[in-house]
C-alpha cells in the first residue's frame, strides 16, 4: 500500500514539474533544477550586495566608505559558497553550448544572458575553444586546451597557470572563429555572442566604477573561481589519458619519458570495394597494427632510433588512410586495435559484419581486472569520470566526461545511466573515481612524501609529459573547421 502511494505521489509530482517546464518553455522537466543553482547564485550575491551600507566617517566630507557590514569569518564563508555556487553555474553554461535548454532560440539567448552574468563572460564565447577545438581533437595539437601544455614538475603550479598558459591561444583562435564566422555568412552565432557581449560589459563597468569595493569582492572574484573552476577541469578529465584512436594516436602515447609508439594504419578491400570508399561498409575490413616500445627496458639507442624513423615513414605513408577513417566514428563505435610488447607487432583482421557496438574485438570475452593482458580501448578511456552523487546533482552530471564526449548533444539526465552500459564495462578503474574533492587534494596539493599520487596516467602510473615524447606544438583548427564545412568532402 504505501509503495503505490508513494509511485502515485512521485507520478504526480513528475506531472506538475513537466507542466511547469512546459510553461517555461524548457524541453526537459529537470532543467528546472538549472533555476534552483542559478538562482541560488543570484540570491547570494543580491543578499550580500544589500548588506553593504554607507557610513559617513566626516560629517562635513560629501565623501562615504562602504562597510561590508558583517563579520570576517563570515564573509570569508559566504565568499567560499558563492565560489563553489558560480562554479555550478559554469557547469551549466558548458551543458547550455552543447545542448539548449528551451525551444525558442530567443528564449535560449536570453538565457544565454542570465549564465553570462553569473560566469562572467558571454557564454557563447565557448564555442569554438571547447566545442570545436577540444571536443574534436581533445588532447591533440589542435586542442587550444590540452594539458600536455603544462610541464612543471609540481602540479599545483601546473593547475595554478593553466588557464594563463592557454589563454593567448584560446583568444587568437576565439576572435579568428567569429570573424570566420561574420565573414561566411554565419551571422546569427556572431550576433548571439555581441549581444552576450552588450549586456554584460557595460553593466559590469558601470558597477566597477560606482562600487569598486562591492564589485570586486561580490561579484569579480566569484566569477573568476568560476571560469578558473570549469577550465581547470580539464587537468582533472582528461590529464594523462588516451587518445582517440580517430585522431591517429596510439593506444598509449603516455608511456613514460624515454618511450615512443608506433602505430600502423591499413585498409584492406575485397575485389568488389574500392578505394574511395570513407564510411565502413560490408566487406571492408580495418586493419590496425600497434607497437609499444619500452626502449629503456627492452631497446638499445640504436634500435629507438630505426623505431623512430620507421615511425615517421608509416606516419606520411599513411596519413591519408587516417583521414579517411575520421569519418567512421558515426558509423562504427569500435576498431580493431592490437598492442604487443615483442619487437614484432601482432596483426589482428576483423571483418565489419562481425562488428558488435561498443565491443572491443582484440579482446572479446575478456574485462578489465579479470585478465592481465586485456587491452583497454583508447576509446573508452580518454578521460576521467568523477561518479560521486553530491557533485553529479550540483553540476548535472558533468562528472560522466566520458560519456559526454562520446555523446556531446545527448541531455545530461541520460548520462548515469549510458556511461554504466556503455563506458564503465571498457573503462579503467583508476578512470572512475567517486570524490573530486579527495582526488584534487590528492593529485594537486598532498605531497607525494605524505602519500599523494601526483601527476598520474590514465591507469595510475607517474606522469609527467616532456618535449621528447610528446611536442608543444599549436595547430590552427580553424582553417581546417571552415575548410570543412565549405566543402564537407573534404576531408580534415
């Protein structure tokens, strides 16, 4: 009896929340959660506005000082909850660029506004830096805000100058988007993000210069946690891990200092195929063939340096066939990928008719931790994902990362439930962790003298990137995005 009372109860109130989402235009009942974290934002910030007074110090001085009115300790507590609340809001303004909340896109501008002024920057600005830039070359050259940027041994240095690091190069490539983007006709993204732009600059420089003292402190430092908060994130997810296997890299190009990989890319037709051929079809096989070299354990210099320089052959031979299998990622979830250890690589052929979604053919049957020579899948395993209950409700569940970049469009309630059936059975372990909390003091500020683990790969190893294995090197995306959407059979 009272388990149907309480489905009855739980029905009607899921009934009200969607007519109330239907009123406010939302596509989802529960972005109504969105209002409650915003809004919280706002209330915060409003109320201790208000607590600021004018104290008059000389009566025959037109001139006032404000007092904030309450307490250090305080102060310092509602500072430290707006922060972590404006940080909630970046959250929200990353799931708002991937995926729009309401069904009116003017309604969506308007909240594109209201998200503005509680990050402090047009949210629309993160388009092309996150969406175009890290989402489709995450952690490659062409990623304006990848980590293998950061080089210090000590990482709290490197989370501390992140976001100085990328900043020149998120810029340059921003402003070079939107210009694009005026230039081909794509008006309406440059217009939204000007718009963005007028309604918030202003207001923010008309309270700078009336009410520096309130501004700085109530509305400028949180903003700047904020921004400082989601874009470090990416130290968090993806530091360390593996590469897509469509973006050409191997399947561990985090080795250690001192090692190299090499990966082979081939195409085998039948007779009834032909080379120009993109997307996969029946008949087509994918061939991959990967060598991990341990050239300090196994290696002399000599035979690095034949490794390396058969390595940069495979790389020009081969180029194009990479390209062409940019193509099959909407197609085909899974590629065969083989790893051997021996000089020789292994070779695995598997045909596309035996293909299974999400499966990882090289090995079939096998899991992770039940078999010490199970082969994670670079695809599965490209960044961490932070599963705790407390952050995935304040955030919306942009603690699944990984499903979010196999999925970017996909609404974020689906999250939970998609990266349990389909990420976690091909996930490494040390990829899902419970508490963000413990694993930043843990990686960033613990010593390693008193037990942290530091910079780590993506299956627990020490790490720590370096010009040697692993090159600084820029590469303007741009270009090659517009390049593309002129003529989308060029390939990129």
């Amino acid at each position: 009896m009272g388990g149907s009372v309480t489905t009855a109860t739980s029905s009607s109130l899921t009934l009200t929340l969607k007519q109330i989402a239907y009123v406010c235009n939302l596509k989802h009942h529960e972005d109504l959660r969105t209002f409650l974290i915003v809004g919280m934002y706002y209330a915060s910030v409003i109320w201790r506005w208000r607590r600021y007074k004018k104290v008059d110090n000389d009566k025959n001085s037109s001139e006032s000082n404000l007092d904030p009115n309450l307490p250090l300790v305080l102060d310092c507590l509602w500072l430290l909850f707006t922060c972590i609340q404006a940080f909630f809001t970046a959250t929200i303004v990353h799931n708002c660029i991937h995926c729009a909340q309401f069904w009116n896109y003017h309604v969506n501008t308007l909240w594109h506004v209201v998200l503005t002024h509680s990050y402090g920057h047009p949210v629309s600005t993160l388009i092309p830096g996150h969406n175009l830039s890290h989402h489709k070359y995450v952690q490659t050259p062409k990623d304006v805000m990848r980590t293998t940027r950061m080089r210090n041994k000590n990482n709290l240095f490197n989370l501390l100058t992140f976001v100085v690091k990328i900043l020149p190069s998120v810029t340059s490539q921003d402003n070079k988007y939107f210009r694009e983007c005026l230039k081909r006709g794509n008006s309406a993204t440059f217009y939204r993000m000007r718009f963005e732009q007028l309604c918030y600059y202003p207001v923010q420089v008309y309270l700078a210069y009336y009410y520096f003292q309130q501004w700085w402190w109530v509305i400028l430092i949180p903003q700047l946690f904020a921004k400082f908060g989601i874009i470090s994130m990416n130290l968090l997810q993806h530091d360390g891990c593996l590469v897509l296997k469509e973006l050409g890299e191997t399947p561990d190009p985090y080795i250690a200092e001192g090692s190299t990989s090499k990966l082979n890319f081939e195409k085998d037709l039948d007779e009834n195929s032909s080379e120009s051929d993109v997307s996969p079809v029946k008949g087509i096989r994918k061939v991959f063939t990967a060598e991990t070299i341990f050239d300090k354990d196994i290696y002399d210099e000599k035979n690095l340096n034949n490794n390396s320089e058969d390595s940069s052959t495979t790389a020009d031979s081969s180029g194009g066939e990479n390209n062409k299998s940019k193509k099959s990622r909407k197609e085909s979830d899974s590629q065969a990928t083989t790893v051997s250890s021996s000089p020789k690589p292994s070779q695995v052929t598997v045909t596309e008719e035996d293909s299974l979604p999400h499966q990882d053919h090289i090995n079939r049957g096998k899991r992770p931790g039940k078999n010490p020579d199970y082969l994670y899948n670079p695809d599965y395993n490209f960044a961490r994902d932070f599963t705790g209950n407390f952050i995935n409700f304040w955030t919306c569940n942009n603690g699944y990362h990984s499903v979010h970049h196999v999925r970017p469009s996909m609404h974020w309630t689906k999250y939970p439930d998609y990266s349990k059936k389909v990420v976690e059975p091909y996930q490494h372990p040390e990829l899902r962790q419970n508490n963000l909390l413990w694993y930043t003091l843990n990686t960033f500020f613990i010593p390693k003298w008193m037990g942290g683990k530091g910079r780590v790969t993506w299956d627990g190893r020490p790490y720590h990137p370096s010009t040697k294995n692993e090159p600084d090197v820029d590469m303007d995306w741009v270009d090659v995005f517009f390049k593309v959407f002129n003529d989308p059979h060029k390939v990129n």
